[in-house]
C-alpha cells in the first residue's frame, strides 16, 4: 500500500496539470497499519498533502500517536497540523462580547474564570484542550467561531484570531490534517469563488473514505431551516445591545419579532409529525399558489430586515456580515422553496420536521459529477481509503457513486487477523423467522439471551432501529446477571468505557456504534446484530436514488440498497477483531443471508470466518 501511494505521489511531479487527479483507491482492512502506509510516503513527497478524516478520533490518532512516530523513525520534524472546524475554536471577539454582558447569568459566571485563565496559556483556542466542557454544553456556541459570524479582515480581534493563526501555521505546513466536511466546505467555497479556508495543496488522501458520499452531499446541496433564522435573530440582538442606541434597538425589535412571528406562522403549515418528507407531495397538497404567497411572505420580511441591517454598518463591524446571512438566507429559501419554478432535475427537494424546528433542503441525486468537476479536477494526486469500500469483492458500486473513471487503480488489502481460527459466524438455522415476520423479535430476543449466556456477557449488540434495541432491552431486564448498558441512557464516551471495564457487560446500540467503536480485549467477545441494515426506503432522498436508476434501466435494489446495507454491515462486524489476540462470535440474527438470493453477496462480503448455523457450535466456540 506505501509502495502504490510513494509511486503515485512519484509520479504527480512528472504529470501535465490539466490532465485531471491521478486516483488510487485502497481497501485495506483492519490491521493492515494504513495510517502508516500513507503518512510515510506523503512525508517523503516533497508536497502538501491534506489528509482528511470522517472522525475527530482519527485525527487524534494521527496527530498524537501515527505522526510522533513516523517522526522517529525517519528522524525529522513532519511539519504537521490538524485544521478543524471552525467551531472547534473560540472566536475572541464573541467572547469579549459575552465576556462584557452585563446580564451574564450565575449559572455561566464559573466558565468565566475558566476561559480567562486558559486564555493566557492555550496556543490554538481549540475546545479539546478543556476537558471540563461537557460536549453538548450550550455555552460553547455562544462563544465559537461560526464561519457565518466571522468578521474576517473587519474583526477588531484579527491580530490575535486563533483562525488566522491557525491558517499561518498552516501555510507553512507539509501535511494538514482535517476531516471530510471541512475539506468539502473548503471546496464548496472555491467553487462559490468566495476564497478558501486551506492553503493550496497538491494532493488529497482521504482515509474512512467510505463516508464520502454522504458528506459530498451536504456540501454540494442547499438547506434552509426555523433553526438558522431564530439563530440570526438571536445574534442581531445581542450586537444591537452593544452597537445601538436604546431608540435605535426600540426601532429594530418589531422587524425581529415580526420575522420570528411570521417564522412560527411557516412552520405550522407542516404537520406535527416528525421525520423527512419529499418536498413535492407537500406542495401539492398545500397548493401551489398557497405555498408561494408563505414563501414570498417569508422573504419579503428577510429582504426587509436585509436592507435595515445595512443601514447599521456604520455602528459596528458585525453587521454586514448579518445582512449578508440574511440575503444567503432567504437566497436559499425561495431556491429550495420555489422548486417547481427552477425545473433543476438534479436535485431532490424534501422537508425534515423536527419536535421544535422545520427545514427545508435541496440534495443532489447524485454527486460523481460534482466530484468530477470540482475535486479530481482540482488536485494532481487523490487516495481514497478505508476498512470497507467494496461490496462482494468489488469496486462496482463505488466507482459508479464516486465518479471514478476507468484511469482509477484499484488495490485491496485482506486483514492479517486470523479470523478462520480465531472466530465463527452464526446465523440462526431454517427454522427461525425473517425479520418481516411478526414473531421476529420475540424469537431474536430469546435467540439473543441464549447466545449471552454462552459469552457470558462480553457482547455488542448492534440495531437497524431504535424500536428493536429497547425490545430487546425491555427483555434482557431481570432475565440477564450480567450488567447491560442501553444508547441514550449515558453518554457514548461513557457507555464505551464502561463496557471496557465491566469485562462481562453487554452494550445495546444504533447507528453511530456501527463504527468507530474500538474495543480491544475480552469485553469484546461477541458481536450480536439483528438484522441486514437496510436504509428506509421511504427517506426522500433515497427514493429519489432509486427513482433515478430506475429511470436509467438499472436495478436499484441491487445497484444501490443491498452495496450500502453491505459497507454498513461490513463496517458492524469489524467491531469484532481490532487486534490480533482478540477473538469471538459474530451472530447476525437475518436467516435472508440464506433464504434470499443476495445474502451469498453479503456473506462473500464477511470475514472469512467459519460458518454456522448450529447454536451447539457456538456453545464449543465458547467452552
């Protein structure tokens, strides 16, 4: 893998720059050591190299533990740098406006006190460094730096922003750091033509690559929501108490109230029923005169507040940045709300109603051609990386949603664990319903207490939904000795080292424990998942996927539900081995992996681990 990058990053040099991204696409898996595989070549480049990530733990992986290392062995200064998101640092000017608030309350004076001090010592501003935050703490947005509010080259704090700081140290950097979404908002400005957060770099190499996709398209797409408006509103208060005359602030607060009145007008429209809706079928509904005059409602009173708040620039430095989050705003409002007037088939137009909030977004169907146009073009060189990106041995699927030409090389790297010796997958025998059945879960729910009592705990219990995971909770409860720990009940720092430490534990979740989740050891001796993770098909944005190969003769169930439900599961399972003493079962309670004619697709996917669907085999396993 070295070798293939070291060649690749070779060859840039001698490649005529209009001929578009050289591409080298990796799968290696679990143990291979591909953090090491390309951070020694890209240090012996003689390039920038951006190395992007999907998770802030790899990025810590990287920067404390991979870097140092290949520090020592070729025995120089790497020059690296980690570039997060902007969030992830304080803004100084946000918090000398919070810090001369003179209605602080007591609740958030203690954080005061905190920040002053760490203010003398820190070099970055970067909210890891105060491990006394709790993550989901209200008061860190209250003083982060949101690329939205940023006052750029008119903030008073410049000299001293931590963002520039960062760009300079940047500047002079051989290998950045940073993770997929800010490299994708990074490229989504380049194409905007409104600048750049990165500084020019010859090659990408992207590891946890199977998540690109899905954050290629958020970037390339639009959204508008109840959320972002009454953030706005909130933050033109606070820079009125600041820059305004008391009669200045009496003369602006009816514009406020009346657009947040006539924010919570718009979204009553919608029903009380929570989820993610196609767009279309609502309009239609409504009417499409009615839904109009709301729209035009809507942003007659956001281009009015535009106008008063350039009428304010002279006050203050913030406030032509708020008008021009105003005009983004209501810019995005009438292109995702007047759809039906854009004709723009490429997109894929929905509403996402949440317990207090609506938003409104536009999607793109597919994103190769945005790929195409705005990355391969604009790099020499681009690797792409991870434990799972190929789905019944091959590349298919990704090329197709990535955008790969025939150029790309394609490598793919078996793990070294043992798996043939070291663990077994189980599948319940014939007999035992398939998830559609009404039986299903009362029979997983005895299947699966049976198989703990063999591991004696020590399991990860991976779930499709929410539904299936507190069933099997509700279950498990007095039945079980063993300690068992639910998502949603701590946090998922928490819930992960305790199931470290309780050898004997077994941990229930969803989605994001699917990856990410490294346990390594014997409390981690048995991975149960309930069913093939199949998406919703109702999500619109999947029906518009699957419309649209449909529309091209394509067979979207094999094409594009089962290759996702594949890197899904592929990704679950390798929660299993994450080194090479480790050992244990793998039991996927879906009989379809043999009464469907897809599931050999899905076993050919696995691990090669013997197979079996005898629960007396597991019992030896574990004797």
């Amino acid at each position: 893998m070295a070798d293939a990058i070291a060649s690749l990053l070779v060859d840039v040099g001698k490649r005529d720059n209009e001929a578009g991204a050289s591409i080298l696409v990796v799968e290696a898996e679990t143990g291979i050591g591909k953090s090491l595989a390309y951070l020694i070549p890209a240090a012996l480049s003689s390039q920038r190299v951006i190395i992007s990530t999907a998770t802030l733990n790899l990025q810590d992986q990287l920067l404390k533990k991979d870097i140092p290392l290949v520090e020592k062995i070729l025995g120089e200064d790497l020059a690296a740098i980690c570039f997060k998101g902007r969030q992830n640092y304080l803004c100084l000017y946000r918090w000398y406006q919070y810090r001369s608030n003179p209605q602080l309350s007591l609740v958030d004076n203690p954080f005061i006190g905190k920040i002053d001090s760490w203010l003398k010592e820190t070099e970055m501003g970067d909210r890891a460094e105060l491990q006394w935050l709790h993550d989901k703490s209200s008061f860190w947005p209250k003083i982060s730096s949101q690329s939205n509010q940023c006052l750029g080259g008119d903030c008073p704090e410049s000299a001293g922003c931590f963002i520039n700081r960062l760009r300079k140290n940047a500047g002079s950097a051989r290998i950045i750091i940073v993770n997929h979404h800010l490299f994708f908002s990074d490229l989504a400005l380049r194409k905007g033509g409104y600048g750049e957060l990165l500084p020019r770099y010859e090659s990408v190499i992207f590891d946890e690559a199977h998540h690109l996709e899905n954050v290629a398209t958020t970037f390339f797409g639009r959204s508008f929501s109840q959320y972002q408006l009454l953030d706005l509103l909130l933050d033109i208060e606070r820079q009125a108490k600041l820059d305004l005359s008391p009669n200045q602030i009496d003369e602006l607060l009816p514009t406020l109230s009346g657009l947040k009145q006539r924010t919570e007008t718009f979204s009553h429209l919608f029903s009380k029923k929570t989820g993610r809706y196609a767009l279309n079928e609502f309009v239609e509904k409504v009417g499409r005169e009615s839904w109009k005059e709301e729209i035009e409602l809507l942003s007659s009173g956001l281009k009015r507040l535009q106008k008063t708040l350039v009428l304010y620039d002279m006050h203050g430095e913030g406030w032509g940045g708020l008008a021009r989050r105003a005009a983004e705003l209501d810019d995005n409002l009438r292109s995702i709300g007047l759809f039906f007037e854009n004709e723009q088939t490429k997109f894929v137009y929905w509403y996402e109603k949440r317990e207090r909030s609506i938003s409104l977004s536009a999607t793109p169907i597919e994103v190769a051609s945005e790929l195409r146009e705005h990355l391969y073009s604009s790099v020499q060189a681009c690797v792409l990386t991870s434990a799972t990106l190929s789905t019944g041995g091959n590349f298919t699927y990704l090329q197709q949603r990535l955008g790969l030409d025939d150029d790309t090389t394609f490598l793919q790297f078996g793990s070294p664990f043992n798996y043939s010796g070291r663990t077994m997958l189980y599948v319940p025998d014939s007999g035992f319903p398939e998830p559609a059945s009404g039986d299903f879960y009362q029979k997983a729910c005895e299947h699966i207490l049976e198989i703990l009592t063999l591991s004696k705990g020590r399991a990860l219990i991976l779930f499709t939904s929410f539904k299936g995971m507190d069933r099997v909770a509700e279950f498990l409860e007095n039945r079980f000795d063993y300690p068992v720990l639910v998502q949603g009940t701590a946090s998922r720092s928490s819930l992960l080292q305790n199931f470290r430490e309780e050898t004997h534990s077994v941990l229930l979740a969803v989605a994001s424990f699917w990856e990410g989740v490294d346990v390594v050891g014997e409390s981690l001796s048995c991975l149960i998942i309930d069913k093939l993770p199949f998406e919703v098909p109702s999500d619109p944005v999947i029906q518009a996927r699957i419309q649209s190969i449909n529309d091209e003769g394509g067979k979207p169930f094999f094409e594009f539900q089962v290759p996702r439900a594949i890197l899904t599961l592929r990704q679950g399972t390798g929660r299993l081995m994450r080194s090479a003493t480790d050992r244990g079962v793998i039991a996927i309670m879906d009989v379809r992996l043999f009464t469907k004619g897809y599931g050999k697709t899905f076993l050919k996917s696995l691990p090669s681990s013997p197979v079996t669907r005898d629960i007396a085999d597991v019992k030896g396993f574990y004797k």
